[in-house]
C-alpha cells in the first residue's frame, strides 16, 4: 500500500492512537496532516506525494486532509492533538503559524534538511520565513504563492470594452459599469470568512509598503489612522459590488464564478490558478491579472510549509518527507498543479506550468519588494482575531469605524515576536 486518504477525523485520530501505542519507531509510515482538499490542492499535494514514493516506496504515506476556513479547522485539530502529545509526522502551515509550538518547545530543528546546496537555491526572502527567532530552521517551503492578485475573466472585460485600471477611480469605474450591465464585478466566497480578510490585507499592502512594513510590525494603534480607514473603507464599498451569494460560497467556488463569467473578478492569491486551468481556462487568452493600485512593485509572498514536530512517530520518515520535499523534483511537480511556482530557483518549469506560472516567476525575479503575507508573517492569534473583525465590523455591520477601532486595540494588545524589514529586496 503506498498512500492512505482518510476520510473522517475521528478515523483518523482513533488510528493514531493506534500507531502510538505501538511504542516503536516505524519508518514504513508517514502520516501527514494538510487542508487542501480542492481539485487543484488534491493533485498537487498527490504529485508531492508520487515523488516521496518514488524515492522511498516502501513507505505507506496516510494523509489527514482537513477542509475548512483557509487552514483554521485545521490548526485546531493540530493544535488538539499536540497538546494531547499525539503529533502527526509532519503537517503543513503557514510560517508564523508554527511561533507558538515553538514557544512552547513542540518543534524540533531541521537545520540538516537545510544543507549548503538547499540555501543557494532558495531565496533569501523564503529562507528567513522558515527559521523561528533562535536562528534554526523549523520548516521546508512547499512552492511560494503570490498574494493579492486580481483575477478577471478576459472575455467578461472585452464584452463591456474593459481595460486594466491603473489608479483606484478607474476600477471603481469598472465596478460601476459592469453594476449596470447586471454583471458582478467581484466574485467573493467567504462562507469560511478568510476570503474577506484577504481583500483586506491585500487593500493595506496597496498602502505603500513602509505601511504593510507598520501593519505587520503592530504600528497601527490609532483607530483614526488614515491609511487603516482608507482600507477599510475601500473593503466595504468593494461589498456593494460583490455576488449575493457570497456568504454561502467557498473560495474555489466564487472563483469557479469568474471561470464561467458569471463574474468578472477574483482577488486570492495563486492559488486561483489551479482551478483556472482545471476549468478549462488558458492564460492569457481566457484569464489574466492585474495588481491593485499601489501594489504593482510588491510581490506577496505567501508560502505553505511543512515542519517536525517534537513526538513524532516516525520522525526519521518525517525527515526523509522534509528532505525530499526540498528537492526541485518535489517543487515542481507540487508546484505545477497547484497553480504556484517553485522555491527553488533551480526548479525546471517544463510543460506542465502554464504560461500563468511562468510571468509569475519572472515578475519575482523583477519586483522591487517582497511582502510577506499576513498568515506567514503576523501570529495566528492575531489573524484569527483580525478575520473576525472583518467577518463582523465589515462583513456583517459594514462599519469601518468600528473595525478600525478594534484592529487599532487588537494591534497594541498583541506580541509581535519578529520585527519585519520590507526595505527594497538585495
């Protein structure tokens, strides 16, 4: 048996209580946890997988997808099961996510998987996002997923003689526009709430990046701020322009929306790729993006990543897991599917990336600042809290005073344990 998808989350904590009371390391097994269950995610996480078994096919791999809220569902369960000392082997997340099991000592190092060919490989800016602040490496990046994009459907924009905006009144003249010709100018899924968070952060890094830089560093603690209202302010009016239905969507299916024109715009980040393509769509001539006003020189970087956690079962397979999962072979074949682009640089792009992929990849390569996104580069603590505010100030009141109020609060209260510089990259 190569690979395990398990269906339920009680099967799947019930089994590893199983293995854990075996008391032995068993290298023939390798449990992972992740939240990607779309079509997209499936075969790219899939691919990574095919790669591990190609190198080592005796290992029977059980994976532990868990859906739901862009990952929260699943750090719950995470969560749940260190606390219980039942670690899987490994399991995915955003960067700052795994700060507090570092805090509490739940992580194990993984400066080996690090070796000096792994470094000159990989982007200085990726490398940092995968050390904790003791300087060691507690993780090995899955691919690098551009934040913040805008999505349109090309035919949707050439039917009503649309063109890309360069400054925040021509896109309001666009959400006016297809408004009146009875078209949704933003598709928003936001049943697990993130997707409306997302647009906002994406609307503070059209601030200018010395404000993201503030943003992320805990610096916004005034509820009059300008630069918080005007997001705010921006995000609300954005809802006038939105599917009625949104509330009852998830992120795949509102893009799925622009995919059949029944909308004209997506902000998400690359991950939209992925099912673009499965939908049957190419870039350029179906799709194509555009970057909100005031983020054309700032590539968000947002990466999933995977790590070892102290008490694992079968830590020496996990190691093997993270090994191979940095290897070019690994991120390419995840990265293909999934709509990403590799993070190493030295990772062949062959036929399988689309063309989408590949402009990503060069406007990586020429932008003038990396940001990292706000799940990889603020704690989870303060994202959770940050995504309720939205869902209730903004998503349910419409109230961005009243938002700004409680973002300013939520950033003085909170402890930042890392201090970003976005200065121009090197």
């Amino acid at each position: 048996m190569k690979k395990v998808a398990v269906g339920t989350f009680l099967v799947l904590f019930c089994g590893g209580l199983a293995l854990a009371g075996l008391g032995q390391e068993k290298p023939s097994i390798l449990e992972i946890y992740h939240w990607w269950t779309s079509g997209s995610e499936k075969a790219a996480i899939e691919a990574a997988i095919d790669v591990f078994l190609s190198k080592y096919p005796d290992v029977t791999v059980i994976q532990s997808p868990v859906a739901g809220g862009g990952g929260i569902t699943m750090r719950q369960v995470i969560h749940t099961l260190m606390l219980a000392g039942e670690a899987p082997d490994s399991f995915q997340s955003y960067p700052f996510g795994l700060v507090p099991y570092w805090q509490a000592g739940m992580l194990q190092p993984i400066d080996e998987v690090w070796t000096e060919e792994v470094r000159a490989n990989i982007p200085d800016v990726v490398e940092d996002m995968c050390k904790m602040p003791d300087g060691h490496y507690y993780a090995v990046p899955l691919g690098i997923q551009q934040a913040g994009v805008v999505f349109y459907n090309k035919h949707v924009f050439e039917k009503y003689g649309l063109q890309e905006p360069r400054t925040w009144e021509e896109f309001w003249q666009i959400c006016e526009t297809l408004k009146a010709n009875g078209v949704d100018a933003i598709a928003l899924g936001d049943r697990n709430a993130w997707p409306l968070t997302y647009i906002f952060r994406t609307l503070v890094a059209a601030e200018g990046i010395e404000y993201y830089e503030a943003f992320i560093n805990g610096q916004i603690t005034a509820p009059n701020d300008a630069g918080l209202l005007d997001a705010l302010n921006k995000l609300n009016r954005m809802l006038d322009y939105v599917n009625s239905d949104h509330a009852a969507l998830t992120w795949d299916q509102a893009v799925a929306l622009v995919a059949k024109g029944e909308a004209a715009m997506n902000i998400m980040g690359e991950c939209a790729v992925g099912e673009l393509l499965i939908a049957g769509l190419d870039y350029p001539e179906d799709f194509d993006v555009f970057f909100l006003p005031g983020t054309e020189d700032i590539y968000g970087v947002s990466l999933d990543v995977f790590c070892l956690p102290k008490g694992a079962k079968h830590p020496e397979t996990a190691l093997k897991w993270l090994k191979v999962l940095v290897t070019p072979e690994a991120q390419a074949a995840f990265a293909a599917p999934k709509g990403f682009i590799p993070a190493r640089t030295d990772a062949v792009l062959g036929p399988e990336f689309s063309d989408y992929q590949r402009a990503s990849m060069e406007r990586f390569k020429s932008v003038k600042y990396y940001r990292p996104g706000m799940w990889s580069g603020t704690p989870p603590a303060f994202m959770t809290q940050l995504t309720d505010i939205i869902a209730d100030k903004i998503g349910l009141q419409r109230n961005p005073a009243a938002a700004a109020a409680a973002i300013a609060e939520l950033q003085a209260s909170t402890e930042w344990p890392i201090t970003w510089d976005l200065g121009p990259k090197g």
